[in-house]
C-alpha cells in the first residue's frame, strides 16, 4: 500500500536541523534502499515536508515517521500519514 506525509518544519528549521542532518539522511536512504520510501522533502522555504511510502500499513509508516531523528528533535513539528490512492 502507499501512504502520504504531511508535516510541518519547526521555526529556524534550516539552522536547527544541522546536529541531525546526517542522522535524518542516512535513515531516509536506508528506507529508501529498503523501497519503503519512494520520496521525501521539504517545501521550498523548509515550512512543510511532503513525503510518500510504500508499506503494509499506517502503523508502520507512523512508526517509522516517529522514529525518525527529526521527529524526536522537534524539527517536524505536525506530521499526518495518510492512505493514498495512486490514479496516474
């Protein structure tokens, strides 16, 4: 199944993530290798993240989501996982 993220970035998001940045994106690739993330990223301006996943359920991409290092720092602020329908 495929799912969406939406989320928000926290304020000052481009300065605030540098710590995590390297964590954030290793994590993403391995998903990425593993083919549970198609893609990932932010908004131009950094204000929201935009992101689609390929997976057995909802729980295991909010799972994922929560488990990713810019979840736990606050650098996502809002995230909401959705069930997508791919029509094209």
């Amino acid at each position: 199944m495929r799912f969406v993220l939406w989320g928000t970035y926290c304020d000052n998001a481009l300065d605030k993530r540098t710590p995590y940045r390297e964590e954030h994106l290793a994590g993403l690739q391995t998903l990425k290798d593993a083919g549970t993330l198609i893609t990932l990223g932010p908004t131009e301006g950094s204000t929201h993240v935009f992101g689609i996943y390929e997976a057995d359920s909802l729980e295991q991409v909010e799972t994922l989501v929560k488990g990713d290092i810019y979840w736990r720092q606050g650098i996502w602020t809002d995230v909401k996982v959705y069930p997508w329908i791919q029509a094209f």
